[in-house]
C-alpha cells in the first residue's frame, strides 16, 4: 500500500568527511588548512608604513586638541569664565564702569559684582590686606573710578575692587 511516505535519506557522518578546499581568490591556488590568506599573494599592504608615525600635522591636530580638553575641563572644575578671561586680555575701549553715566530720574545706573565672590581690599593692589569678600549680585557704591580699581561702598565699609568684578546696570 502507497500511501506517499518516503523514508528520509541516511545521512553520513560527516565528522569523518574532508573539510572542503578553499582558494585564492586571486591567483586560484589552494590555501592551506589554517591560513587566512594565500603565501603567494599576501594580503594587499597597507598604504603608508605604520612605522612612520604621525606627520607633523597629524600631531599638532592631536596637541591642540588634547590642550583644549584639558583647559575646558580645568576651567570647568573650577569654575572659570574662560570668555570673560580671554575678553579681559583683549583692547577695548573704555569700561562701562570707568565711564561716566547720565542720571536720568527713571533709571539708576547701579555697579554690581559679577563674580561668585570678590575681595574688597584696603587699597587698589592685589598686594593689599583683604577686607571682606562680596558674593555675586552685591549692589555697591563707586566712590572713586579708576581704568582698573574703583573704591566702592559696600554696607558700611569703603574698599578698592578691580573694574574686572564689576558689572554696571541699568535698572
């Protein structure tokens, strides 16, 4: 009886069969059993010899990137405005804070600090004694306007600030 049931083929086993030869696909020769490539052929070189090195270029490119990750992660950490560094040391013309304002009864010039902190000092030097130190936003009085030091009022006490801390506003 025909009932259209066909028993599969045996298979081999096919631990014992030969693996199957391959071959250059450049020159057709037989590759041996663990080679990648062929020992007539050789894969193609490389371009340029990696014992060059980098050219000069390629390592001016590698140092000026490597010095600026370095300045915007040092100036991250601690906290520095590089554009305002930068800006101070450029030629401009006269600071907002060593110009004279117009007094307009609507609006009041008013000299306020810019930075996180900034030191009121006895004198208009670096070299003189600190007297207290301002936080940012603090409303100041210019008494005296110089082209880098203003002596300020702040509360009850009259100091000297370097222009640089300052930052005049219109309110």
């Amino acid at each position: 009886m025909d009932n259209g049931y066909k028993e599969p083929p045996v298979r081999k086993n096919l631990s014992f069969e030969k693996p199957a030869r391959f071959y250059c696909p450049d020159c057709r020769e037989p590759l041996p059993e663990d080679a990648a490539f062929c020992s007539y052929c050789t894969p193609n070189p490389p371009e340029t010899d990696p014992e060059e090195g980098l050219s000069r270029g390629q390592a001016w490119i590698r140092i000026f990137v490597l010095v600026f990750l370095f300045v915007a992660i040092a100036s991250y950490k601690l906290d520095v405005n590089l554009i305002e560094q930068v800006a101070s040391f450029l030629p401009v013309g006269p600071s907002p804070q060593s110009a004279d304002f117009p007094h307009d009864q609507d609006f009041e010039v008013v000299i306020v600090v810019n930075k996180k902190t900034a030191n009121l000092r006895n004198g208009p030097s670096l070299d003189s004694p600190v007297i207290t130190v301002i936080s940012k936003g603090t409303r100041l009085k210019t008494l005296e306007r110089g082209d880098e030091w203003s002596k300020v009022k702040a509360g009850d006490q009259v100091g000297w600030m370097a222009n640089s801390l300052l930052t005049a506003e219109v309110r």
